[in-house]
C-alpha cells in the first residue's frame, strides 16, 4: 500500500545533519521524510546535478597537485577532462525534466561553466588555494553536521575564502549571499576547522554566466544565521514526533523528484524522459 499514514515506520535517527537535508525539508517536508526517515534511495539524477558534478569534478581537477605545479592550463585540456569525466559517469538513469532538450544541450552548459571560469582564471590558475572538495565536520549547538568545500583559499595569514560553485540557471544576490543558510554553515564549519582565523570570506561563482557574489559576515550576522539553523533543526525534530506532519509539498520542483510512486500526492510515476 502506498500511502505510508497507515502503515507508520519507525522513524531512523539521523546522525549528521547536512545542508541539503535541511533544504529538503524546507522544499518538501514529506521527500524528507522519504529520503532520510524511510531512507528510499535511488539511482536516478537529473541531466543538471550530472552536467553540475561533472563541472565540478573538472575544477577540482584544475586545482589539484600535478596541474598546480603546471604554470598553465590550455582550455583543451579542460574540455578534454570534461569529456572523459562525462562519458565514464554516464549511466542509465540520468533523467530530463524538459523533454524538448537533448543531452547535448546540457553537455554544451557545462562547457560554457568551464569556459567562463577559464576566461576569469586561466591559463594560470594561481589561486592560493588550500584544498578542494573538503569534508568537514562541525556543530551548531551540539548538533552534529557534515559539510564538503567545493574550495577552499587561504590568499594570507588568518584570511580564508570559501567557495562555492553553482552551475544552476537561478543567481542569487549579494543580499540574498548575506542570508543564505548553506554559506552560513560552510562558516561555521571552516571556524571551528581551521586555527588563525581572522577574516573568512565567501565567494559564489555562477559559472553560467561567469558573475560572482563575495560576501563577509559580522559576527552579529553568524548569530542571527546560527539562531535560524537551529530554529529549524528544532522545526525538524519536533516534525519528527508525528509522521503526518511531513506533508508532501507540491511545487515545479516535483518535475526534477524521482520519488512519486513513494509520494502521498503522486500517482504514477514521474514522466521524465531517460537522457541518452
Ligand atoms: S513529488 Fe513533489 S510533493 Fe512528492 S515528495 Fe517529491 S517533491 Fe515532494
């Protein structure tokens, strides 16, 4: 039987938080509940978070020994990367939301990511980077989190720069940077990670278009961050007491949610089409 309000599970517990559970549960409290309660996982992904790992896995790529020790990158090489990343990755359940684009197009937005991070930062790439995809953990109030760092810079003694890689069509603004929750815990998790802390920066790069946000928060501002994150871990905790609060949330993001047959609001199957 699908619907799970009459057949309750018990709750698992989960042991780190992490920004995406947290986004999840503000997006759709009942995909949540499916992910992270039932613990439903599944193979599928969209065309963009595949295009986006695969950007990602290229700039992580550039960043690392060998290629820092090269004075520079030819766009080539970067393009030859991408290509080798996208084909060995490929599997069959990569999904399209917009049915009238083909792989291609997808494939051809990650290319221009790559080439308007090349335009801004090649052939040299000699940012004073400290690492790249960091695991890191942390707390906010006793609360355990995990978090990975597309990139982390340390450009002078105490000065750090996190960031942040969005191959996303939405941008976001300086004003919005000030409030987004996920740099307020990568923060949290670089202060409580790294000694001689003076000054932690953090940048955005919309590799779509090649903007970028640079933001720095007071003390004051991280207090108000922290008291929000905190606000809706007690929001999820106390969520958890009845498995009927975790309602399905219906919005266009059902489109790109490969959990419909799991999903109270849903009848069927969601009807992306398979990329090729
Ligand atoms: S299909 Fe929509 S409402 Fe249902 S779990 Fe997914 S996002 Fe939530």
């Amino acid at each position: 039987m699908k619907n799970p309000h009459l057949t309750p599970t018990k709750p698992k517990e989960v042991l780190k938080y992490s920004y995406s559970q947290l986004n999840t549960f503000k997006t759709c409290p009942q995909q949540y509940k499916i992910i992270y309660m039932d613990g439903v996982r599944k193979p599928h992904e969209s065309i963009e978070a595949f295009m986006g790992k695969r950007v990602h896995e290229v700039l992580e790529w550039v960043y690392d020994k060998d290629n820092r020790s090269k004075s520079y990158q030819t766009f080539d090489s970067l393009c030859k990367t991408y290509d080798e990343y996208w084909v060995k990755n490929w599997h069959e359940n990569i999904y399209i939301a917009d049915y009238r684009n083909p792989s291609d197009f997808y494939y051809s937005i990650g290319k221009r990511c790559l080439s308007n991070y090349y335009n801004k930062y090649g052939p040299s790439f000699d940012e004073p980077v400290a690492e790249t995809e960091i695991e890191l953990q942390f707390k906010i109030d006793n609360h355990p989190f995990r978090g990975i760092i597309d990139r982390l810079d340390n450009p002078g003694k105490g000065k750090w720069v996190i960031h942040d890689y969005k191959t996303s069509k939405r941008e976001k603004t300086q004003r919005q940077a000030f409030n987004d929750l996920q740099l307020g815990l990568y923060y949290l998790a670089v202060q409580q990670n790294y000694k001689e802390i003076e000054e932690i920066s953090l940048c955005w790069h919309f590799l779509r278009t090649g903007n970028e946000v640079l933001i720095t928060h007071t003390q004051e501002k991280m207090e108000l961050i922290r008291r929000k994150l905190t606000k809706l871990i007690k929001k999820i905790n106390f969520a958890k007491k009845d498995e009927n609060n975790f309602i399905p949330k219906e919005s266009i993001l059902c489109n790109w949610c490969y959990l419909w047959e799991e999903c109270t609001a849903k009848l069927g199957k969601n009807l992306v089409v398979r990329a090729e």
